[in-house]
C-alpha cells in the first residue's frame, strides 16, 4: 500500500542524488511520492535525477525553488505531500534498506503514535561511525520535547523519522537559519505528538566535519542571534525557558569548541562564556571549565611567542 511521501532536499546534488534514490528503491512498494526540491541548483541535479527515477520506477516530482535553505526548500514540499507519512532525507545521505516498511509497522503497532523514530548511522568523512539508536522518550509529549533540546534524550536526524502529516499540518522549518533549525522542526513536533521507536537503523546520516564546523565561523555573533530568537519563539508550544537556555548554552559550546579548535581564542570565550551561564548537565560544566582552562593556557603561552616574532 502507498503510505509514504519522501521529501528531498537539493541544491547542487549532482554527485549524490543518484545514490540516494537508488537507495530509497527497494521501499517502492510503500512509497507513493518522491518530492525532489531543486533549490536553485547550478549543476544538472535535476537531469540526473529524473534519468535515475525514471530507470528505477521511482515517482519523482521535480519542484524548482529558490530558497538557498535546506528547510525552506522543505517547506515548499511539505505544502503539497499527498500521503498520510512524511518521510524526509537529504540529497547526500542514504535509507537502508527496509527501513520504512520496519517504521510503518512500529506505525500499525501504535496506531495513536504520530512520529517513529529509528535510529541511523553515522558516516563521519566517509567513515562509518557509531549507531545512533532512540532512547529515553515517554508518553508524555511536551516531555519529550523538552528533554529533546536540552540534549537529554538521544537526538534525531533527518532521514530517521516517520511523521504522519497531520502532525506536521502547518508546522514549518525556521528559515534563514545557519544551523539546528532540524531541532527546532523536531520540537514542534515532539510538543504535541506521541513517539514510538525502534531499535534498528533506518538510514546513513553523512557528516562533513569541515562544512559542518564552516557554520559556526561565518558572522558567528549574528548567526548565534538569529538561531537563539527561533529557539525562544518554542515558548508558544509550551517548552520552558529553562530547556531552551540550556540549548543556548549546548550550541554556544559547540561554537567555542570550533572557534577553539581554528585558534580564535577570543571569539571561543565569548561563546564560552554564553555556555557557562547557562544551565546544564555535570558533564557540560566540567567541559565548559576544561576549555576555558586551555583557552587561557593557548593565550598565555601564544604571548611570548607574538612577541619575540614582532622583535625580529
């Protein structure tokens, strides 16, 4: 039976989309739709895919957009899925195999379950890293969500969950955002639907350490601004403040960490400073107090050095 629309992201995905339709074709049977949105791709990401749906039976839509954003590029399918679930993978990342009809069946298992949550591997550089399987999540929905963005329960990706559509309705991505506006979606959601989980992989999440940490690096004060104001607007759904200045302070530690790691010590205690006044787990204060440790060590010893190279 139809059940599913995939919706698919892509800009410039020549070089991967291929693989990743091929990999959503042993699920044809339960997929009704595949929604590519081309966002202003400047490579034959279309051509490609038609050619690859079209050899493999696959009912691909092509849907042109402009957004230049991964979520808004979401959005514009989101507004025109047909089937009762919601499936969502980027243009770079893999399904594997059985994964849907397995998040379908936990579906008929928990008929009162609005989202199924499987787990999924992580590929870091193209090197398999650990699996990501769910755990910790209750009956209790707004819970769920809180727990979600503070980081206390495991995470989510895009490619790793079954929403039905009515859930979704008129739920949107944040747009204009540099990062975590998938976090925010998944909120929303977790807010006012009941989850069930399985177990097992569902898809290969593909991680590029360079692009990944590129986002935090372009106007990070500016960027940080704009994500924090879509964070804070999650009150309306009834998440506490609490949870979301912990999130501020997990996002904030990540952009040190990176800022760090580049060598832009003032920028990384700027957002280090951001991260240690906002509540958190043991484990984040005791990271917190590790790095501003070395970024003073970094500093102080960086000095003499500066110095003795202005003498030569």
């Amino acid at each position: 039976m139809k059940a599913v629309s995939v919706v698919i992201p892509a800009h410039n995905a020549a070089t991967t989309i291929a693989t990743t339709l091929a990999s959503l074709r042993p699920e044809i049977d339960v997929i009704g739709e595949i929604l590519l949105v081309d966002d202003a791709s400047l490579d034959n990401t279309t051509d490609v895919a038609r050619r690859v749906a079209s050899q493999l039976g696959l009912p691909l839509r092509v849907i042109a957009a402009s957004c230049r954003d991964s979520g808004g590029a979401r959005n514009v399918a989101l507004a025109e899925v047909r089937f009762p679930w919601v499936y969502m993978i980027d243009a770079d990342d893999l399904h594997l195999e059985g994964g849907l009809r397995s998040l379908l069946l936990r579906s008929k298992a928990e008929p009162k379950a609005g989202m199924i949550v499987g787990g999924f591997r992580r590929r870091v550089d193209g090197e398999d890293r650990q699996i990501k399987v769910p755990s910790g999540y209750t009956a209790a929905s707004l819970d769920n969500a809180s727990a979600y963005v503070k980081g206390d329960i495991r995470s989510v990706a895009v490619g790793s969950v079954l929403v039905a559509r009515h859930i979704i309705g008129e739920t949107r991505f944040p747009v204009g955002l540099a990062y975590d506006e998938d976090t925010l979606f998944w909120a929303r959601l977790m807010s006012k639907a009941s989850l069930a989980m399985i177990p097992q992989p569902v898809m290969i999440y593909e991680v590029s350490v360079e692009r990944s940490d590129n986002r935090f690096t372009v106007n990070p004060a500016r960027r940080f601004l704009d994500w924090r104001l879509a964070l804070h607007r999650l009150v309306d759904c009834g998440l506490p403040k609490a949870a979301l200045k912990t999130r501020e302070g997990l996002v904030a530690l990540k952009i040190a960490r990176v800022h760090y790691a580049r060598g832009d010590m003032d920028t990384a205690a700027r957002f280090l400073a951001i991260a240690a006044a906002a509540p958190k787990a043991r484990s984040e204060t005791w990271r917190c107090m590790r790095y501003r440790f070395k970024i003073a060590a970094r500093k102080r010893f960086s000095l003499p050095q500066i110095q003795w190279q202005g003498a030569l």
